[in-house]
C-alpha cells in the first residue's frame, strides 16, 4: 500500500516493518481492528491499518460508518508510544536502542 502526504511517498512494500498489533475482539466485531508499524529508510514513521465500523480505522459515510483501511503518518514519539503499548521491551529496544533502567 502506497500514500503521498505532503510530497513524500509512504510505501509498505520499501519500508521496515517493526512490528504488528491486533485489537481483542474477533475479525467479525465491529470494534476490531489491526495496524503494522513500519519506518521508512529516511526514519520516518507511519501505521498501515484496517478495520471494522466501530474503530479508528472506519470509514465514514453520510448514514453511519464501514470497514476502512489506510496509512497513518505518526511521528517518533508516538511510534515509541505506540510500541510500548503493543510490543514487549526486547523489540522496544532493538528498534529504538537501550534505555535507561529504573
């Protein structure tokens, strides 16, 4: 999947994939969803998504909302929100280097 946004390609084909996280509901739940984590090979960030009527990746229509799928630009600090909410510590730290222990 490919998006322009202010005149830079986004390309889940040349990009890095991270990593991967699936919303709790099954497929068929209205609330599921499913995003990917990728980063560019100039460091830049983005999700590529889908999901059903009820998550943040509908679709909206005039008379209510649809399965929807598309490419999020995200900056650094929302990829490490983003990674620590869904992957574990090791892959934090193989994608954003060491960090300081508690």
């Amino acid at each position: 999947m490919k998006k322009i946004e202010n005149g830079v390609l986004y390309n889940t084909e040349t990009a890095e994939e991270l990593g991967e996280a699936s919303s709790r509901e099954y497929r068929s739940d209205f609330r599921w969803w499913h995003e990917i984590l990728f980063r560019t090979k100039k460091g830049n960030y983005f999700l590529r998504g889908e999901g059903n009527g009820m998550s943040h990746w509908a679709r909206k229509f005039s008379d209510g909302s649809g399965p929807g799928e598309g490419i999020r630009t995200i900056d650094r600090v929302e990829a490490k929100r983003w990674v620590e909410n869904y992957l574990d510590a090791d892959e934090y730290i193989q994608i954003f280097g060491a960090v300081e222990e508690a």
